[in-house]
C-alpha cells in the first residue's frame, strides 16, 4: 500500500515499510451493492446514499450476477448492500434466488428502514428466507446515534430490532442471526470489539429489552462523506496518520479483499464496497460482470490498494465481518 505525495514526510516512509502486495486467494463471498438510494443520509456514510440519490441496480444486472453465482458453487455467501437495499425492486427477487441457490445470504440493514411505508412485512419476509441480519447501530445511546444518523433514527433502529426479535433474530440459536455494526463518532479507532460488545448486550437488553447476536466493530475509511466532514474540520491527514501509525501487519492475510469480489449497481466489478466507492476497479483493470465467464477467474488476481487500505489493516483491523485478529 502506498501513499499519495501529500503525506506528510513520515508517514510516507511508514507506507513504505508497510508495502504489502495484495492477490485475492479465492472467491467465496460476492457482495452486492444494489445502489445508493437510502432512507437516512449518515454522517459518516462511505456510499453517500441518501433518499435523492436515484442509482439503482437492474433486473438484466441482477440476474447477470445471480447466474455467475449459481456457476460457482465455491460462491458461499451473498452480501447485499447499498444504501438501503431493500428498498431496491431487485431486493426480494435477488434474496429469494440465492437462497434457491442454497447460499448464505447477508442483508447490511439499517434498521429503520424496516419501519418505512410498504416495507411492513420485510422483516417477515428475511426471517422466512432466514436472512442473516447485519445492522448498523453505531451506539447504544440515542444522543450518539442521532448526531451521526439523523433525529430519531436510535428510537426507530431500536423499533427495528424488536421486531426481528419478536420474529427469533438474536436468539444466539444460530437459526436467525442478528449481528450489530459499530464504528466510531469521529476520527478515532474502534475500542476492542468483544469488550464493547459485552456493553452493548448489557445496555440494549437492561435499556431497551432487545438483544442480538454479535457486535462486528469497523474503522471509518477516509472516504466520500466521512472524508469530506474530515477535510472540513482539517483532520485529514491526522487521521490517515493515525491509520498508518496503528499499521497490524497480522491484519493483512485476513482483509476481506482476499475472498470477496464487490459488484456495483451497474455490473462494474471492485475488489471490495470501499474502492468501489473511489472507483478503484478490480487490479486496476476496469471490468464488468459480463467481462467474465465466472468469478473463479478473480482468483489470484492481484488487488488494487489505496491510502484508504490503511483503514482495514489498523489496530485490530477491520472488515464487514468486524475485526480480524
């Protein structure tokens, strides 16, 4: 991973001595963003999603990736994210053939959105599909979440939560799974993951009476949004310091890059959601899902790194599925 010119001098030799060529060494997640309209417009968001944006992915696309998953049976899980991806027309359709399929689908909820008007019976529809549920719910305090995702979101995330509980979510029986996402408020690491979720489960059961399965801790990577709130409060190059300074080499062979490709809305292929949302294509080499004949053909392929990288390889690291060592 290298670092653009602007870095200040020392961190640019510790991006140096952090190079770590990266190759992908099998495929067995493909993760889906079906566009970039959302029901809230977060702070942080790295998809700059938000109720105006329009971007959304097709039928003919989405079933161009559903055929290359249905070819690769190495292809264990589909993970489907957006904005909101359910509010994409696609959603259902696409949950209801990978699971034909036999594939462990991940929907990256945000809650809320299971409370909007024509969505009442999605969260039946995901228990029904048994649909892994991974939500956002950066705190278990209403003042810390309102500020980062809009006014009254943690009262409507925590509707959201006891309504995939009273349907089975989070019983930590492993038939429905419900798991939480963190990430910090601001431009800090996240604090260790399995400490912080021992918080969680205590505050949101004794608080609220609601309860999940595992609490998944992510960075905040320097991009879109988050990026844009850091250069308006001048801490750009703080926080990409910080990143680089907390480097964990033992992060490296986990990154999810390694077994996931990521798919955007229009068919374009990433190595993962993050450089897709820089346009960084997969190895730097532009391609589409019709470029391909399957996705075994990502396999060893090299993967395109950028100062944002940084952020999965930081203290803990950090992934979709949370931290890695």
């Amino acid at each position: 991973m290298t670092r653009a010119a602007s870095l200040p001098v020392v961190g640019a030799a510790a991006a140096s001595r952090f190079h770590v060529p990266l190759a992908r060494a099998s495929v067995d997640t493909l993760q889906i963003n079906v566009g970039k309209r959302c029901n809230q417009a977060c702070k942080h968001c790295h998809v700059d999603a938000g109720p105006s944006r329009t971007e959304e992915m097709s039928r003919d696309v989405a079933a161009r990736v559903l055929d290359l998953v249905a070819a690769d049976p190495a292809v264990a899980t589909v993970d489907i994210t957006g904005g909101a991806p359910e509010l994409n027309p696609q959603f259902r359709w696409i949950v209801e053939r990978a699971t034909a399929l036999g594939r462990h689908v991940i929907d990256r909820c945000n809650l809320t959105v299971l409370l909007e008007p024509g969505q009442e019976d999605l969260a039946a529809f995901l228990a029904r599909h048994r649909v892994h549920v991974i939500a956002s719910l950066p705190c278990y305090t209403a003042d810390n979440v309102d500020r980062q995702r809009g006014r009254g979101v943690f009262e409507r995330s925590i509707a959201g939560l006891r309504r995939l509980n009273e349907l089975g979510y989070g019983r930590s029986d492993g038939e429905l799974q419900l798991d939480l996402v963190y990430n910090p408020l601001g431009p800090t690491l996240p604090p260790p993951q399995d400490a912080l979720e021992r918080d969680y489960k205590r505050r949101l059961a004794a608080e609220h009476g609601v309860a999940f399965d595992r609490l998944l801790a992510l960075t905040n990577l320097p991009i879109r949004r988050f990026a844009d709130d850091l250069a308006r409060r001048g801490e750009s190059d703080r926080y990409l310091q910080l990143l680089i300074d907390h480097f964990n080499p033992d992060a490296v062979p986990h990154v999810m890059c390694r077994t996931l490709v990521s798919v955007s809305y229009d068919g374009q292929i990433y190595d993962c959601d993050f450089n897709q949302m820089v346009d960084l294509p997969a190895g730097g080499r532009p391609r589409t899902v019709w470029d391909i004949d399957a996705l075994a053909e990502l396999a060893g392929a090299p993967i395109a790194t950028a100062d944002h990288c940084f952020g999965c390889t930081a203290g803990a690291g950090s992934s979709c599925g949370g931290a890695l060592t």
